[in-house]
C-alpha cells in the first residue's frame, strides 16, 4: 500500500522511517490513530499533529489526512487528561 502524501508529513515531523509504514496501516485498517502510550509517542504524535494541522484546508473533515488529523488530536487530548497533571 502507497501512503506517499502521509509518508512526507510524518516523516517531516520526526517520525522514524521504520514506522511510518505500521502507522498507516493501522490507520487505514481501523480508521484512527493509535493511542498514544509514552511520552516519546505523545511528543511525536503533537509534531505531527502540528505539521499535518498546518497542510489541511480550512473546514476539510473528510479526507484521509483530516480523518487522521482529528482521531490524532483525540489521542493527544486523552494522553493529557490520563497523564499531565493541571492545577486546578
């Protein structure tokens, strides 16, 4: 399977090579990120996040990498509420 336009963007924002791949199949496999397990997991996925953010049009909801972009952005935000604590 060729994930080329996904492949730049992960790998723009520091991903190693070696996974870009695994990512991808899971997430045409189950149709969403991975959940996020470490803190080098949660730093990777925020860059990425931040770099594919940046490469989607304003109101896109339903191509691939929007799908993506939204499922990473609910893994992030649920890595945060399990693992950074806030003040109150």
């Amino acid at each position: 399977m060729v994930h080329r336009n996904f492949q730049e963007m992960f790998l723009a924002a520091g991903m190693p090579e070696d996974q870009v791949d695994n990512v991808l199949d899971h997430f045409h496999a189950v149709g969403e990120a991975a959940d996020i397990i470490s803190v080098a997991e949660y730093e990777t996925a925020k860059s990425i996040h931040e770099v594919m953010d940046a490469s989607v049009p304003s109101g896109d909801l339903h191509s691939p990498v929007a799908r993506y972009l939204i499922s990473l952005g609910a893994r992030i935000a649920a890595w945060e509420d399990q693992n950074i604590q806030r003040p109150l």
